[in-house]
C-alpha cells in the first residue's frame, strides 16, 4: 500500500506544473496568445481588405503608402500566371510549404543567409501579414506552420489576391499590382499586356532594386524569360479558376 501511494506521489509530482512568479506566467501566457493570434485571425481574412506589417510600420513612422485594393478579378490574368512563374511555379500543386523547393534550396546553399528560392506564395504571405522581413530561423519555424494553415482555411485564389494587395511593387511606397501598374506604365492592373505582366512579376522580390518603369537590361531579360515560361505552362494557374 506505502509503495503505491509513493508511486502516485511521485506521479503527480512528474505531471504538476512548476510553480513561476505571477508576473513570469502573465508573460508566458502573453507570448502564447501572441502567438497563438495569427491562426484566430487567418480565417476571417477570407473577407476584407488585410493590411502588411510593412504597411503598418510605414504607416506609424509617418512614410508613405500608396495601394488601391484591387480583387482579384479585376487583375489582369497574364500577371497572375506570371508571378507564379516568377515566384512559386507550384503554387497550385503545394500546401502552401513546397518541401521540394526548401530540399533543392538547402542542398544549393551552405546557410541560412545564401539559401536562396524555396519560399512559396503563402509564406510570403504569413510573412508580410503576420510576421516580419529578414532572414532567421525563428522566423521561418513561425512561417512553415502559418502557410500550412493558411493554405487549409483560404483558397489559392483569395491567397493570391492577398499577395497581390500587399506585397511591395515599386521603390515609393507602392503596395498592391494597382499601385505598382500605375507607376510602372501609367494603366490598371486589368489592362497589363504579357510583357507588361512579366515585367511586374520580375520586380519582386527587390523593387527598390528593380524598376519596371524604367528596365535595364537584366529586368528585361528577366521578364522575357518569365513571359516565355509563362507561354507554355498555362496549367499553373489552374487553381485559379472561379468554381
């Protein structure tokens, strides 16, 4: 009898949780909420109009933000197969992580700060929405399970419209393809032509970088090849469809 009551004694001592400061739970129970935020968040970004960190912290330190949320149906189709080419040619076929890509990126690369390629569409998205730039570990371990979650609760079609309202397309504070077609050729984002469509597509990830409104050389070769590509995987983008 002694030594089963010793045994769940010392059960109980193995399961009971360790006894911190108040203020010391306050934090942790803040840091989970923290964390815990962006997946409560994501399903309600079915609708409305989300706005990036960027945009948010430009926004605080008085810079400026330029966009015009633009659905997705009012963009030209050529820019969306285009920058899936461009950024995440698997798009339609991933989860959101494409463990194909992070392999071939990884093997290519001798650390974290030279591995290039590899980030989907729907990271990037967790990224600028929840998350924020530059490249680490702790980031990319909050980014994986964020792109599979949004992936599993948003369609590829309102993901993509996402990335196209948040992501940055040009050097002034252009956020959204309506900001970024204006500046680069003086149109909407409905009336881009294929060439115009893979020009925008090879800004990203750089637009500072990278202007479409005044291509050097390099961005035009770029876009040819992109606009090439494009030509010949119409398939793509076959999640795109309106069902």
């Amino acid at each position: 009898m002694a030594r089963s009551a010793n045994r769940l004694s010392f059960t109980h001592d193995i399961l009971r949780l360790p006894r911190l400061p108040r203020p010391l739970w306050y934090v942790v129970v803040g840091v989970v909420a923290l964390l815990l935020l962006p997946y409560a968040v994501t399903p309600f970004y079915a609708y409305g109009r989300p706005v990036s960190t960027v945009m948010m912290w430009r926004w605080l330190t008085g810079q400026p933000v330029d966009r015009q949320y633009t659905p997705i149906s009012r963009i030209s189709p050529a820019l969306a197969l285009a920058v899936i080419i461009a950024e995440d040619g698997r798009f339609c076929r991933h989860h959101g992580v494409d463990f194909v890509e992070i392999r071939d990126a990884i093997a290519g690369a001798d650390d974290l700060e030279d591995m290039r390629g590899g980030s989907t569409i729907t990271q990037q998205v967790a990224k600028n929405l929840f998350l924020w730039q530059g490249r680490s570990y702790v980031r990319k371990a909050l980014e994986f399970p964020l792109a599979l979650w949004i992936d599993l609760v948003l369609s590829k079609r309102r993901i993509l419209e996402i990335y196209f309202n948040i992501a940055e397309w040009g050097p002034h504070g252009q956020f959204g393809v309506e900001a970024g077609s204006r500046y680069a050729f003086g149109k909407s984002a409905r009336d881009m032509t294929r060439h115009q469509a893979a020009l925008l597509a090879a800004v990203l990830p750089n637009p500072y970088d990278r202007n479409a409104h005044r291509p050097g050389p390099g961005l035009r070769r770029l876009a040819g090849l992109y606009e090439r590509r494009a030509a010949q995987a119409h398939w793509a983008a076959e999640c795109l469809r309106e069902k």
